[in-house]
C-alpha cells in the first residue's frame, strides 16, 4: 500500500508549467529515485512533497487522507525527514543541538533528546566530538550526515533527500546511500531527487521527470 | 518550553546584536528609573506631606471675582456709559459686603468637615504720653506722643486727611490688637510657632479684662514690667481710652518677616502688635460703638464716625485636605454667598513648596515620554535589521515544522530577556543615580526659582510675596484678615521649597519599569512578528541555494 502517492499533480511558476500530471506512488521499504535533468522540476516535486508548496492542480495522499487536510506544519516535523540539497541546518548550533531541536519541534515526548540524539548521530557516522561541533566547522559529508540524522530524529515514515550526493566524493557517496538503504530496509519509505545515473541504480524503482517544453506561440 | 531554550541559545549566540540592544534598552532603563523615580519622589513628597498637613482656611471677599463679575476687564468705558468698570458700583458693593459677622463665620463652622474653629478680632489704637509705638522713623516719636495720629503716615486719620469712616485706620495707627477667641487661635504660640513669652503669662483664655501681651521690643522701647498698666486711645476720638493691664512679654522669631512694616504704619511692625482676648477687645469694639459720634465733612459731604474700626476673622481646621475642598462645598449649601472665597494659605504655600519639584517631576515626564519614543524606534529599527538579518533561520525553522508564531514567540522572548535583564541591571544603577540626579536637577530648579524671586524682590526694592496671600494685601486698603493664623514662614516672603528628595526606587517604580520593558518588547517584537509572519520558508531557502 502507498503510504505517499500522487495524482495528476501539476505546478507552475505564474505561467511557466513546471509539473504536468505527475501521479507517483510511494510504498514504505522501497528507495525510490525521482531523476530528470536540471529544470525538470525535481526539487519542486519535493517541495510539493514535503509540504513547503503547494500544488496547483491533483491531490497528493499520504496514507490515504489528502495533505491539504493535514496541518503543514506538523506534517513537515512528524510525517516527513527532509534532507535539504544544502542542508539547511542552524549554523550556530552545533550537530547535536540541530537534531535535538528538530525532536523539539516534533514533539517527541522521549526524555533524554541529547542521548537519542548522540546516537542517531553516531548511526550516520559521527562520533561525539563531531556531534558537539558547530555545523559551520563541519565538513559537507558530515553536515549531510547531519542533516539525515536530523530528518530521522523525530521517526518520520518518510525520507526526502535532495541531490544527497551532489556535493560528495565517492566514498562519502557510498557510505550515505548506504545509510538510506539500511533506512529502507528497516521499513521507511525513502524518496531521492537526484541526476545522478549512479545514485538511480542503487535504488529500487526511479521516476523520471520531463521538462515540459513550453510551445510559444507568438513565435508560431 | 524549548522555545524558551532556544531563545535563550540563540542570545548567548549572538552576543554581538544582543549587547547592542542590551545597551540601548539599559540607557532606556537607567533614564526611565530615574524619571519615575524623580516622579514617584514628587508623588510621595505630596502625599506624606498632605497626610501630615493640618490644613487651615479662611473665608474672605473675593475681590478679584466681584471686579471681573462688574466686566472690570481693563477696558474703558464708551460714551454712552456701557461697559467698563463701574467703580461706583464696585465701592458701594464693597461697602456693603465687607466681612462677615461672627454668627455667619460660626455657622459655616457647623459643617461636618471643619475639626476645630477658631476666631480674632483686630482694631487699631493709638498709644498715649507714656506708651508709645516701637517705630524705625526717627520722626515718629514725637508727633505720637501727641496721641492722636500716626507721624509715619502724615495725613491720617487723625492728621485730618479723613479716610472713609474708619476704615484706614489700620493704617495709620500706632498700635495693632488682636484679639483672640481662645488659646487655639494663638497658632504663633504653638508647639511649633514662633512666638513665646518671655515673662508673665498669656492672658486667660476668654477674659473680659484688660489684660494683654505685648512684645519685648515694645516693653523695652516703654519701660514696661508685667504688671503695669498702658493707656490706648481711639484714633479716631482722642478722649476715648482704655486702660489694659500687661501680663505678659513675648518674642516672636518672625517679627522681622512681617511683610507689612513696609508700608511705614508703626502699627503694622510686628513689635507693635498687642494681643488680647476677644471678649475683652469685643468690650471696647461695642463700647465704641456705642459712644460714636458721626460728622460731615463741609467740604466733601461725607460722613466720618469716630466708631473704632475692627475687624473680624475667623480660621477653621481640618484634618486633612480632602475635608478642605469637602468645606468649599458645604459652605455653599449652608448659603455662603458667590462674592465671599475660601482660601487656604496653608495649601498656597505647600503648593508653592512643591514648584520645583512639580515643575522637575513634568520636566522627568516629559524626559521619559522622549526617551521611550527613541528607545522604541532604535529597538524597532534594530529588530528589523535582526529579523532580516536571521531570515534564514527562520527560513529552516519553519521548514523544519515549527510555526511561524512560535519562531516569532522565540524572538519575542530573545528581545524580552535581553530587555528584561537590561532593565534589571539600569533599575540598580538607576536607583543609585536616581537620588543624586534628582537632588542636582532639583537644586538647579530651586536655584533658578529662588533668583527669580531675588529677581521680582530686588524689583520691587522689597520682599514679595507671589501667590502666597499676602500679595493680595498689598494695597493697604485694611489688616488681612487672617495675618495671624497663617503658620510664620508659609507667608513670609520666599517660599520654602522642598530641597532634596530620598531615593523613590520603591515596587511601583519597578513595576512601572517593568512595564516599560513590556511595552518595549512588545513594540519592537510586534515588528518582528510581522517580518516573521511574512516570509516564506521556500523563497527563503530557494533565494539561498
């Protein structure tokens, strides 16, 4: 079963269309990947996605009830992880308080936030020191780890990443798209964007997006 | 509550911003705590000294209202004899008015408010051979021993300059009575008078003899023991005399502030005045009456009588102000005419005490209005900057799922704790410089209100006094009425302004700074909220990338 799908979902900047139809279904325990070239609306699609825009046109389901009925905001801090291209973490805070202020927002009634926290970090490969350090002194690698640790802080059924690679050397590369698949292996729904051939084929379903070419008629 | 924690992270964080805003919020602080010190210092003065103040007042023609009432407004009058002043009018309204009798002061006595009442009646007389004025005019003395007129006011009564029956007699008299209704309405020989006898007693409360008590200077310029016995004479009738016993010599410490003595009337010098009982000044006031004997003038066709001029008034006590102003109103409804005041001198000269730090207390309101309307502009300013500036914080914020109220509560309560502790740490150093600030300023404002008064005095070539009753008398048409009752000091010529002023830091002027950091807060987190609520999360991130 879908715990997140669209249907004939369409987006555009003003009058510029940018997603067309676009009806997708994601089940949990699967990693998909989302590819297309660049303008084809890839990140859109996972602003739609995440809740941080709106569709113009189509529904989308998560779980069956439309997210139009869910509050935004608890939908983007309980139901969905978000790993943002760029991260997108508190620069003045350090790791561990940037994952540690995502359970806060969510809500997560456990006790001992820092300890969960440290631990999460340390799944995704950073040990306490790093956790401790402020992001800013922070490499990319570890801030992407950052920012996964991050979107797994509050167990969100669902994993968005944007481009999860792109900024990465090979084996860093490796190293995270392992962690997502161990994510979807332990039953989460794990949803990549990215243009990446590499990253496609280390994912069990891809949807490829195609940029819409756009007719002009005065030109005509 | 991690808002909370969060706001508190993000101050520590920001260090930088915050000091900045923590200074100007404490610069706001220190001059709020001092102008609402400088406030309360003003408000706590008037309400321990009105608690404490046992408020006198007389009742009195009122001059000023009748003459504006007749449309003397200064202009002139027309041709056909409208408008104008109608002086006339006016001095035969005043002929028949003058003041009330006894029964009607005693009757505005009955009222509720009044807690004690006290009455003097005053006449003027001439002394004789062997009893003369104390007098500074070196021409006086001889001319007096004749026993008729006053040689420092040539063309008196006596002299034949012929006033209008008696009245001016004040004036031109060697000597001034009074006499007092019982020993409460002697306040000059109070606990904390300025008067007190020096040898033998005060004449018995209520006596119908002649007995009385005169001033130390008169006893030495006389040669007068306690014991012996003085000769006055009517002003106005040379064979009418009366022989009073003197039991007592006294010393009044405010002698030399008696304002009137610059009218050059010996019986307006302090020394020269007599005290006695009103029963027994009353005795001669009717034994007058009764053997007066009224002339024309052939000249002038006007009536003169040889009636000894007196005059009565009346003093009431009440416990507090609130009373005072409880009296205006029932001395209306027990029928006392619009043409007659009541007037407290006791609260003219508080009043006047209170000026400069009035006039300091409206200058610190003022100061603090200026001050919170720039503070709050800066804090307003600075905000702005600080929301843009942390755009895309709260950019990650709300993309995290936190609401944007709640992003704009955790710039709220940053703005409120750095303004909070600022307001602290300025209410300390306030409440320090409050009272040395506030006694400077207030010196400068007594200073400044003294050199005027020094200013309008050497003007005059004399002391005035503005607004403190006296002025009122200046004319020198007839002995003010309540000379006597009014407390030395509040009249005579500067006023007595409060100087210095303790430190007012109580829990009002807390809680009122207090407030000003809400207001504060709110102002300039208000802006904040707007900017916070306007952004959107996509657009911030997006324009980022």
């Amino acid at each position: 079963m879908a715990v997140l799908s669209l249907k004939n979902v369409c987006f555009s900047y003003g009058k510029t269309p940018v997603l067309q139809d676009v009806s997708y279904d994601f089940e949990k325990g699967k990693m998909y990947c989302i590819v297309g070239k660049s303008g084809a609306g890839k990140t859109t699609l996972l602003s739609i996605l995440s809740g941080l825009a709106e569709a113009s046109s189509g529904s989308i389901m998560y779980n069956d009830k439309d997210i139009k009925k869910i509050d935004k905001y608890k939908f983007r801090s309980k139901y969905i992880g978000v790993i943002f291209q760029s991260y997108n973490l508190l620069t003045k805070f350090t790791a561990l308080e940037n994952v540690v202020l995502s359970m806060e927002i969510a809500g997560v009634k456990k006790i001992k936030k820092a300890e969960k926290a440290l631990e999460l970090l340390e799944s995704v490969g950073l040990d306490e020191d790093e956790a401790n350090r402020r992001v800013l002194k922070l490499s990319g690698g570890q801030q992407q780890r950052v920012a996964i640790a991050r979107a797994l802080s509050y167990d969100a059924e669902i994993i968005l990443a944007d481009e999860p690679t792109g900024n990465l050397d090979a084996d860093t590369q490796r190293e995270i798209m392992e962690i997502f698949r161990s994510l979807a292996e332990s039953g989460k729904c794990v949803i990549l964007v990215s243009h990446s051939a590499e990253v496609a084929s280390m994912c069990d379903e891809c949807y490829e997006l195609k940029r819409i070419i756009q007719k002009n008629i005065k030109r005509k | 509550m991690y808002i909370i924690k969060n706001a508190i992270k993000c101050i520590g964080r920001a260090k930088g911003r915050n000091i900045l805003i923590g200074i100007i919020a404490l610069v706001i602080a220190v001059s709020a705590c001092i102008g609402l010190c400088i406030r309360q210092a003003a408000e706590s003065a008037r309400e321990s000294t009105l608690e404490t103040l046992s408020v006198t007042a007389t009742i009195s023609f009122d001059r000023q209202s009748m003459m504006s009432q007749m449309g003397g407004r200064g202009e002139k009058p027309s041709e056909n004899g409208g408008g104008g002043f109608d002086k006339d009018s006016f001095k035969e309204m005043m002929g028949q008015s003058g003041s009330l009798s006894l029964e009607e002061y005693q009757t505005y006595a009955k009222a509720d408010s009044v807690s004690d009442f006290y009455y003097t009646l005053s006449a003027s007389l001439n002394g004789s051979e062997n009893f003369e004025p104390v007098s500074t005019d070196s021409s006086d003395t001889d001319s007096t021993s004749g026993g008729n007129s006053a040689p420092s006011m040539p063309g008196g009564f006596g002299g034949g300059m012929g006033g209008g029956r008696g009245q001016m007699m004040g004036a031109q008299s060697d000597f001034s009575i009074v006499g007092f209704s019982g020993d409460n309405a002697m306040t000059a020989f109070s606990s904390d008078g300025t008067a007190s006898i020096t040898d033998g007693a005060v004449f018995d409360e209520g006596t119908e003899n002649y007995d009385c008590i005169i001033t130390e200077e008169l006893a030495t310029f006389n040669e007068i023991a306690v014991g012996d016995a003085i000769e006055f004479t009517n002003p106005n009738n040379e064979d009418e005399a009366y022989t009073f016993t003197v039991v007592g010599i006294y010393t009044d410490t405010a002698a030399n502030q008696d304002a009137f003595s610059f009218m050059g009337a010996t019986s307006t010098d302090s020394a020269n005045k007599i005290y006695t009982s009103y029963a027994a000044l009353k005795k001669i006031v009717d034994a007058s009456e009764a053997s007066a004997v009224t002339k024309t003038d052939e000249d002038t066709d006007r009536e003169y009588t040889t009636e000894l001029s007196s005059n009565i008034s009346a003093t009431y006590v009440f416990e507090n102000t609130d009373d005072y102003y409880q009296f205006e109103e029932d001395v209306r409804d027990l029928g006392l005419d619009e043409k007659y005041s009541v007037s407290s001198a006791d609260l003219k000269a508080f009043e006047n005490s209170m000026l400069p730090l009035e006039t300091l207390s409206t200058m610190a309101g003022y100061f603090l209005l200026v001050i919170l309307i720039i503070g709050a502009i800066i804090l307003v300013v600075l905000n702005i900057l600080t929301v843009r500036e942390r755009k895309y914080e709260i950019g990650v914020l709300t993309a995290m799922g936190m609401k944007k109220a709640k992003v704009a509560l955790q710039f709220l309560t940053e703005i409120f704790v750095v303004t909070l502790a600022a307001v602290i740490v300025g209410a300390v150093i306030g409440g320090v410089c409050a009272s040395p600030v506030a006694n400077a300023l207030l010196e400068n404002q007594v200073t400044s209100q003294s050199s005027q008064m020094q200013q309008i005095d050497k003007n005059f070539g004399r002391d005035q006094n503005f607004g403190g009753g006296k002025g009122g008398f200046s004319g020198g048409e007839m002995t003010p009425p309540d000379d006597l009752e009014i407390p030395e000091g509040m009249l005579g010529g500067a006023a007595e302004y409060i100087t210095e002023i303790n430190s007012a830091m109580n829990i009002t002027v807390v809680l009122q700074l207090l407030g000003i950091a809400v207001l504060l807060t709110l102002v300039a987190g208000l802006v904040s909220m707007l900017f916070v609520m306007r952004y959107d999360p996509l657009k911030i991130l997006s324009n980022r990338d």
